[in-house]
C-alpha cells in the first residue's frame, strides 16, 4: 500500500470497482475498465475532479493516468495523483 495515496483518497481495496465512484471517474475508469482512449502508446490522460475521502471531506484532484504494455500482452496503468485543494480554495477567494 502506499501512505501517500492512501493520506489523499483513503485505503484502496484490491480491485477499482471497489473504490468510490469520484475516484473512478478521476482515473478513467467506468463499467470495470479504463477509457476507451486509454491504451499502450497513447497519450496520458489528465483529468480533474472533487473526490470524497472516508473522513468526509473531499479534495480537489489530479491526475495523469497512462497506460502501459505489461507483460504476456497484459495491461498495465500508472497514475499520479496530485492534491490541488489548496489552489482551487485560493482560486475561489
């Protein structure tokens, strides 16, 4: 698990499907799969949005998500999420 992650969006089960639907819509993910956009050798996708932490709040996100060619023709997804809450409250004063 990675404490960074989990400080932004919470602990995240094993699977996407089970990860609230905020976070799904920030990475790309709908109906058990990525975007259709998303594949080895396309560009990254860089995506915004509020997504609920477990203690209630939610927090300003971004991400850029890229899809990589994995091993025996498996996918692979790498994501990093940045935390723009701040700059979005600045934003709004």
């Amino acid at each position: 698990a990675n404490p960074a992650v989990a400080q932004l969006v919470g602990e995240l089960p094993g699977s996407l499907t089970a990860v609230h639907e905020s976070l799904r819509e920030l990475l790309g993910w709908y109906s058990g799969g990525p975007l259709a956009g998303l594949h080895p050798g396309s560009p990254p996708l860089h995506r915004h949005g509020w997504v609920e932490h477990p203690d209630g709040d939610e927090r300003a996100l971004r991400a850029v998500v890229r899809c990589l060619e994995a091993h025996q023709s498996r996918r692979r997804f790498m994501c990093v999420i940045e935390d723009r809450t701040a700059e979005d409250e600045l934003d709004k004063a």
